[in-house]
C-alpha cells in the first residue's frame, strides 16, 4: 500500500485529516512550533471575495465600503486579471483559516502548513502581538461589533450610523495607541459597555424630566485636560471618543469599536516581512520533509516549486507589476540567510552576526528572532551583505533641493550598513504614518479642536485627503476643527480647517 498522503490533484476532508496530521508532525514536532488550536474551514471563491471585502475577518459589522471593495475584487477575479488568494487566516484562538475548495492536494498541504502553523506560531509567539491583540476574545468581540452596528441602525437608522462609521475609519489608523501599558481585554471591553448600559437603564427615572434644568456644569479647560490627559494625544479616535460635546454614547461606542479593530491590525502592519518571511520559511521546510519522507510524490512536488516560486520571485523595476520589495521575496530570502549563517557561515558572516554564526540551531534562532522583533529592526539587525549583493540594492536619494537623483550607497563595504539602515527605515511605521497629534481644545470659548502634523523629512500632508479627514473629524467633534502643518523650527507651514457638516 502506498505511504503517499494523496495521489493527483484531488483531494477529500480524510484527505485534509491526513495532510493535517503529518504536517503538524513536523511542524511542531520537529521544527519545534507552538501555535493555537486549528480550526481549518474551506470555502468557496464567492467566500473568499467576501473575505477579503471585510478585511479577512469572519464576522465584520456592515458598510459599504466592503460592499465596493467586493465588487472590485470580483470584477479582477472574474476577468482573470488576478488570482485570489489560496488562504486567510485570522489571528484568533483558536486559529482560523480559510481554505479554498478549489485548491488541488498540493495548494492544501502547503497552505496548512504556511497559515495554520506558520502564520499561527508566528501570531502566539511575536511580542507585539502579545502586546496589542487579544487573540482569545476577538472573535466573540465581533460578533458583539456586528450585532451592536446593526442595532444602531434599526435604532438610529443607517445613515447615522454610516456618517460615524465613514468619519472613524478614515482616522483608523490614527486610532492606536502605539506604545500600549496594557494588552486589550476584549472581553473587558464588552463587560464594560454592558455595565454602563446597565447603569443607565437602573438610574433613569422619568421624574428627573419634570425638575427645572441646573446650570450646566462647564467643561474641563484645557490646561485641566493637558494635565490629565497629558496632550499631545496621538490617538485621535481615543480623544475624540473621551471629549467630543456632542458625541451621544451609542457614537462613541461605534468609535470605540473601530479603535479597537484598528489596534488589532496595527501588529500586522509592523510585521508583514517577518510573518510572511516565517510562514514561507515554514511551508518550505514541511514541504521538503514531506517529500524526503516519501509523503507526496515528485509530481506534487514540483507543482509545490512550481507555485512557491511564483511567491517569493522579486519583480525588477522594470517589470510592468513592479510594486516594490515583495515582502515573502525579502522575508523568505532573511529566514533561508539566518539558518545559512547559523550553520555553514562564512568569516564574513562571523563579523556581522557573532552572536548567531555557527550556532547550528537554525530554528532555535529562528524563533527566538520571530518573538522578539518586527520589520524595522529585524531587517536593521539581521539583513546580511550577502543578501543586499543578491538583491542588488542601493540607497537612491530624491533631494528637492537638488536637480538629479543621487545614488548615497551601493553594495559595497562602505554602503552596506547605508542600505540596511536606509532600507529599515521604509518599514517604520512612526515615519511612515503621519505624525498627528491633538496639542489643544477650547472648551471654554468656541470648542475648537487643534491639531497639528508634525513634518518629516519635507513630507507634506495630501491637500485633497487632508481636507476630507479635516471633515470627518469635524462631524465626528461637534465643532471647528483645525490642523497644522509644523515643520522642524515650529513654523506652521499651511492650515486646514472643517466645520461640521449637518447631520
């Protein structure tokens, strides 16, 4: 009888068990692996579009901005302009991911074996998603999301809800806190609302409604929320949510809903290199022992090189889909160079890397590297001259001031830590995200909201975007909101302002 796991491209849910088993066999049993409970589902193309539309999560409150982005996927998909992809998976315990039904044997092992182990080890172990995600409570969180948006709507209808829904994802990203003292309890979360809302509805008492109404209590003046609240505040959603006048408490919990979703995703944007790099480095490893072991023949083999090949192959520039550094290319290529140098390094190799050269525990490194960093400074520790030969990289400065480009450093002993350090930083998110703060609020006069952007480096503000986000954040405040453009001597260099637009 064959020891072959499958024969041919078709495969059946015994099929899955079977694969299933083996690959967590190495996985975890050789590579060492620690990962969340599986929950594996396979769904159809129709599914996977609908994934994608609300941003990979199984459960998701409804806009319409999903709506679109499903219309445009399908409209690529259905023209064969591009593929879908073969795999979502979701950082959740237990750990979800989606398979397509209309992947051959092949494309099911090796996405099992790159989502649910590698993606999933790398989701447990990284520090900064210890930090910001609450893996175990973010799927009843949105469930409780998507009920709570759909209530609001039969309530306060849609439009209402769409207006705060538009306004807080436009700031999404504006909405986390990067420097958490405390990893979010979701779970906390919801027993906090359902507590205020119990409180609510135990206080009210139709009488009050009778009493002559008491001088309003006056709003905390701004030195009094400097103090408190120590502005600047980066976290504009937060701020926003706390001291908007007008905000009623249903807005705000919608605001605090779309906070919190943008601090799950902000992990996996400081780590897109890393976690792709460590998944492909994983399918790679199981697929070959696969075959060593006799598991998969050399047909099934082959189509696995075949499709592996095409996700970390690096466009060059000139190419027409040329969208910059492929991060499996970059990340695969990282993780394929560390176990090179922990096992066969050259005296180059020792100079760069002493604490790792030789080790001859390439997984060992490996993990303690997944845990402990994210793209920026992975890539600023371990990118080695090796691979910026290969990759053929160098550090091209576009200088306003100057008339041509300038090539600063090429791959040589005297660019090499140019490169890395220049490369390093396009993955910084603190450069790459806008610096933008609240530095003020008149509560006592006419309760205008001041915010200013923090230029880097001569890198201004989009006119056109910045005018619409101005907006959103006026409708969202209740009043005039102006921003700032403050370059590096503390002038303001241009001024934005929005009024709030009715209701």
């Amino acid at each position: 009888m064959s020891d072959l796991l499958y024969q041919g491209g078709d495969w059946s849910y015994d099929t899955i068990q079977r694969v299933y088993a083996e690959v967590e066999k190495i996985a975890v049993g050789e590579l060492g692996l620690e990962v969340y409970p599986n929950r594996i589902e396979v769904i159809t193309s129709e599914q996977m579009l609908d994934a994608y539309a609300s941003s990979g999560l199984p459960i998701f409150y409804g806009h319409w901005s999903f709506g679109k982005r499903f219309a445009t996927h399908e409209q690529i998909y259905r023209k064969g302009w591009s593929n879908l992809a073969y795999e979502i998976v979701i950082n959740s315990n237990p750990c979800i991911s989606y398979i397509m039904e209309g992947n051959s044997a092949t494309m099911q092992t090796l996405v099992i074996a790159h989502a649910a182990f590698g993606h999933n080890h790398f989701f447990r172990n990284n520090q900064i998603f210890k930090e910001w995600t609450d893996a175990a409570g973010i799927l009843d969180y949105l469930e409780y999301a998507k009920g709570y948006v759909a209530r609001c709507e039969e309530r306060h209808g849609e439009a209402a809800v769409e207006r705060v829904l538009d306004a807080a994802h436009a700031l999404m990203d504006q909405g986390v806190h990067r420097s958490p003292k405390r990893r979010h309890d979701l779970k906390s979360e919801q027993a906090k609302w359902r507590e205020r809302r119990r409180y609510a509805e135990a206080s009210y008492n139709e009488l009050w409604r009778t009493l002559p109404h008491a001088k309003k209590r006056e709003r905390p003046a701004l030195a009094e929320i400097e103090t408190k609240f120590n502005l600047p505040e980066e976290n504009l959603l937060y701020f926003i949510e706390k001291f908007a006048p007008r905000l009623k408490p249903w807005q705000r919990e919608i605001i605090r809903i779309v906070r919190l979703m943008g601090q799950y995703f902000y992990p996996q944007r400081q780590t897109k290199v890393m976690n792709e790099g460590a998944a492909t480095f994983t399918h790679y490893a199981v697929m070959n022992r696969l075959h060593e072991k006799g598991l998969i023949d050399d047909g099934a083999y082959l189509e696995f090189l075949t499709s592996h090949t095409n996700v970390v192959s690096q466009p060059t520039f000139e190419e027409k889909h040329y969208s910059g550094i492929n991060p499996y290319s970059l990340g695969f290529a990282m993780m394929r160079d560390i176990e090179r140098i922990c096992l066969a390094p050259t005296a180059e190799d020792r100079d760069w890397f002493p604490d790792i050269a030789g080790r001859n525990d390439a997984m060992g490194v490996m993990r303690q590297i997944w845990a402990d960093y994210r793209d920026e400074s992975f890539i600023s520790q371990y990118l080695s001259p090796r691979l910026i030969r290969e990759f053929r990289m160098f550090r091209l400065v576009d200088d306003p001031a100057e008339a041509d480009l300038r090539v600063d450093a090429i791959h040589d002993e005297r660019g090499y830590r140019r490169v890395r350090r220049a490369l390093a930083r396009e993955y910084d998110l603190s450069r790459i995200d806008p610096a933008i703060e609240v530095v003020g609020v008149d509560f006592e006069g006419d309760r205008r909201l001041i915010v200013h952007h923090n230029v880097v480096e001569g890198r201004q503000l989009s006119a056109a975007a910045c005018a619409k986000v101005v907006q959103h954040m006026a409708n969202l405040w209740g009043y005039e909101v102006v921003l700032k453009e403050i370059d590096g001597s503390g002038d303001c260099i241009k001024e934005f302002s929005g009024e709030p637009e009715p209701a």
